[in-house]
C-alpha cells in the first residue's frame, strides 16, 4: 500500500494499479480486525481509480463492481458513490452507455448536509457528462449547485474546476461571450494557484 501511494504521487499509475491489486490478493492472507480501515472495499475502489489514469477502464469497471456488489450503501454512502462514480467513468470510456444514471445514484447518496463536499464535486461531473451529451439546460442546473457547494467548502481546486465546466456549457449554449470570458477568468485564477493535481 505505500508503494502504491508512492507510485501515485510520482504518476506511473501503472505501478500504482499493480500494487493495489497485489494488495488485494493478499488481503484475505493477513489477519484483519472487524471494522480495519482501510478495508478491501475501499482497495477496490483506489484500484479502480488507478485503473482509469493508467488507461485500464476494463479493470477499472471490475474493481468498481466488485466494491459495489460488497459494500453496503447506507452505512457508507460516500465510499458507495465514488463506486458508482468510477464505474460510470469507465462505462463511457467502454462505450457501455453514459454513467449518467450511476452519476445520479451517486449524487442521491450524497445528500446529507456532512456530504456537501463530495456532491458538490459529483455534480460538476454530472454537469459535464450531461454537457458532453446535449443535454445542457440539466446541466446548467447540475453545475449551478455544484459551484455554490464548491464556495461554500472553501476548496479552490473543485470550485475552479465548476466554473470552467460551467464555461464550456454555455458556450455549448450558444452563449458563446459569456462562456469565453467565464474560461479566461477561471483560466487566469488556475496560473495563479500553480500546479495542482485537481487541475493537471
């Protein structure tokens, strides 16, 4: 599991995605206390995410599945939602269908006031999902509500991140200045923040 961190913080996600499937596969080979965190659900769900940056979405989609068919969603619900989150990724990615439908699962679980964070990123990705697929009058609803979340969490990375989602669904649009402007302003607010893996 350090490895696994190590590897990420350098980008070779490839190593990164072995490391956490070598961890998994040893899981059940160490004695674990009831309760352990982190678990092999939330393995499964880091070992689908580093499946998506190191351009594995098959694996990545059987990491997601499997955490979703193992966790139980109304105990933890946030855990729950990055699942469904990134096995719609990896859907769009295989061309099996949009995610759309596991995007609005996600965000439904995430409704709860200590949530406001993580639904407030999950909807700037509804947003562009719904934007990619002509679908921009919900999207502009979807990505409204994310960047009043995003201000209110005080996270400059996600908030940035809405605003230029929000940009290009305007432009979509047809509201072609207003997008512009809206990107440029975002765009200039990005350079001086500096590298941020938000925003690579």
């Amino acid at each position: 599991l350090f490895a696994a961190e190590s590897a990420c913080a350098q980008y070779p996600f490839a190593d990164e995605l072995a490391m956490f499937e070598r961890a998994l596969e040893l899981w059940d080979q160490v004695p674990h206390e009831s309760g352990t965190q982190p678990d092999d659900i939330y393995l499964m769900y880091r070992a689908s995410l580093a499946a998506g940056r190191a351009s594995a979405p098959d694996r990545g989609l059987a990491f997601a599945d499997a955490g979703l068919a193992a966790i139980d969603e109304i105990a933890r619900p946030a855990l729950a939602a990055h699942l469904l989150d990134q096995r719609g990724k990896h859907r769009r990615t295989l061309g099996r269908g949009s995610g759309i439908d596991d995007q609005l699962r996600a965000i439904e679980l995430l409704r709860e006031e200590q949530y406001a964070v993580k639904r407030g990123y999950m909807l700037t990705g509804l947003a562009s999902t719904l934007c990619l697929h002509g679908r921009l009058s919900e999207a502009l609803v979807a990505v409204d509500e994310a960047i009043e979340l995003c201000a209110r969490s005080g996270d400059s990375c996600d908030l940035l991140s809405a605003r230029s989602i929000r940009a290009m669904v305007l432009t979509d649009a047809g509201r072609i200045d207003e997008g512009l402007s809206l990107q440029r302003t975002t765009r200039a607010e990005v350079q001086q923040l500096g590298q941020s893996p938000t925003l690579l």
